[in-house]
C-alpha cells in the first residue's frame, strides 16, 4: 500500500525534501505558516495546499516537520494532533534537543500515535538532491514503517534507539561541523596570508587527508567572499546551544562548542547570522590583517 506523506515546513532545506517525497509519489498535501509559499509549491507539484496541519494531518499516514526551533516542534505536534489518526506517524526533521523529542512523542503517545526524531545533515544540496544523513530515534517498528518516506529523502538513514536518540547523533554532527568549519575557515585565512592560489588549492586539497564535506563545499565561498545560507549562522548557534546543554549534563564544557559560540556572537552582532557558517572566514581573515587581533579584541584564538 502506497504511504500518504504531508510536509511542514518549507524552508531551505524543506522544499528539497518535499520534491524528493513527490518525486517518490508520495506527497499529498503541504503547510507552511506563511500561506503564500504554501500555496506556490502546493501548485508547482500538483498537491493540496493544505489550511491548517490538523487538515493535513488528516490526509497523511506519515507527516513530516522540518522547522526551526524546539518551541515550533511542540506547537506544530499541538496542532496536527486533532486531525492525525492512531498509527499515523510524525516524522520530526528539525534539530532540536533530545528533550523536546522525547516530550513530542510522549504528547502524541496519548492518540496512538507513533513520533519519530529524524534530524538531517547534508546542506540544502543534500536536501535537493535526496541525499541527506537521517538520524532516527524512537521505535523500530515505527521506524521500520516510514522507511518508504526516509528513503525518499536520504541516502544514509539509521536508526539509534529510542527517542531523543535522534537529536543526541545530530548534536554530535553539528560538534564536528563546528570544528571543521573553524579548520577550514582558518586554514583558508592562512592561504590567503601566504599568497596562494586559492582555486588551485582547493582543488588539490580537496583530494587530500584534510578534505571535508565542509572543505569543497564552502571553501569557494571564502574565495569568492560571498556565503548565501546553505546552513545560516543563527540556526548553527541555535543548534550549539542545544550541545552545550547537553554537554552540561555530563558536568563537561567543550572547547569547540565554546570558541564557535564566541564568534557567532560577534558575526551575529556584524549582522552576518543569516549568513552561511563559512562567513566566520570574515573572523579568522581579519586576524591575519589585524595582527592577531579583531575589532580590537583579545586573540580569537
């Protein structure tokens, strides 16, 4: 039987995910509290733009949220409930923290209804191209019944354990892309520094030991000076404080989480947080310019 599918949240990375969902003709209707864009993508697929997530809902077996915050998750849960059916289930791919999973899935438990904490990775390239990382958390059965749905919009989709273990594989994902996208940014500032060819070097870099995702990807950016969000600086922050607090618990502070929290303060305070991380380039570059300083601040590093 053919899996009914409703998304929420039509964000950057959202509208990927919900093409690559109707490209797998599994899309039924769509919401997205600003109407208008709603209604434009409702049109462009040839689904049904859905008043309210409790009419979605009731179209759907599987709902799908990607939106922005821990607050948003639970209100969007709110509001689906009165329409969602027992054995539907709610497929959560924002990035919140483990808590705010486990307290959604205890709230639609009551309907018997299935949740499921679902965070991605992969950029809005990894979005579009239905090649996202998917970390899941909550029941295997469950799990195992919107597996028509996860591989539509991933290609690496695994399941952790319970609820909340889904965030807690995420907040481990955006630790390392807070020390890479530092690596990178600073190495890239240092290059520069030296005079090298950038273009070149990223190109030869990017076949080496040092190369990431983050390295080929966003490196161009810093060259070109330019960094349209793929992954915004105030959603990366976000996502940080979340680790932080999950860090706490352990009686533990990280020197990443810390150090990158610091410059995205200042990025913010510039009025850079909607940009791409890789802006934090603008930091380490202005160090090499301002002999190891910035704005007149102690050493960055």
């Amino acid at each position: 039987m053919t899996v009914a599918a409703g998304f929420i949240g039509l964000g950057a990375m959202g509208r990927g995910m919900a093409r690559n969902l109707h490209r797998a003709g599994l899309l039924q209707a769509l919401w997205n509290r600003t109407a208008a864009t709603t209604a434009e993508l409702a049109a462009e697929l040839g689904v049904t733009a859905a008043a309210s997530p409790a009419e979605l809902a009731a179209r759907c077996d599987v709902v799908v949220l990607c939106v922005s915050a821990d607050a948003d998750v639970l209100e969007v849960v709110d509001a689906l409930a009165p329409g969602l059916r027992p054995g539907a289930i709610v497929v959560d791919c924002s990035t919140v923290s483990a808590d705010t999973a486990r307290e959604a899935a205890r709230r639609l438990a009551a309907k018997g209804v299935e949740f499921l904490d679902a965070p991605v990775s992969g950029g809005v390239e990894g979005a579009r191209d239905g090649k996202l990382a998917i970390m899941v958390g909550g029941s295997a059965a469950a799990f195992e019944r919107a597996q028509p749905v996860l591989a539509a919009m991933g290609r690496a989709v695994t399941h952790f354990g319970p609820s909340g273990a889904g965030q807690a594989a995420k907040a481990t994902n955006q630790i390392m892309c807070a020390g890479i996208i530092q690596a990178v940014a600073e190495a890239m500032a240092f290059a520069k520094a030296e005079g090298l060819p950038l273009d070149r070097l990223i190109e030869t870099l990017g076949q080496g030991a040092g190369s990431s995702w983050y390295f080929v990807h966003r490196a161009p950016n810093m060259v070109r000076d330019s960094y349209p969000p793929g992954f915004r600086v105030r959603l990366h922050e976000k996502d940080l404080r979340i680790c932080r607090d999950m860090a706490a618990r352990h009686g533990v502070q990280l020197p990443v989480i810390e150090m990158t929290l610091l410059h995205y303060r200042r990025l913010i305070e510039q009025g850079y947080g909607d940009e791409d991380i890789s802006t934090i380039f603008r930091l380490k570059d202005a160090l090499f310019a301002s002999g190891g300083t910035a704005d007149g601040d102690p050493p960055l590093r």
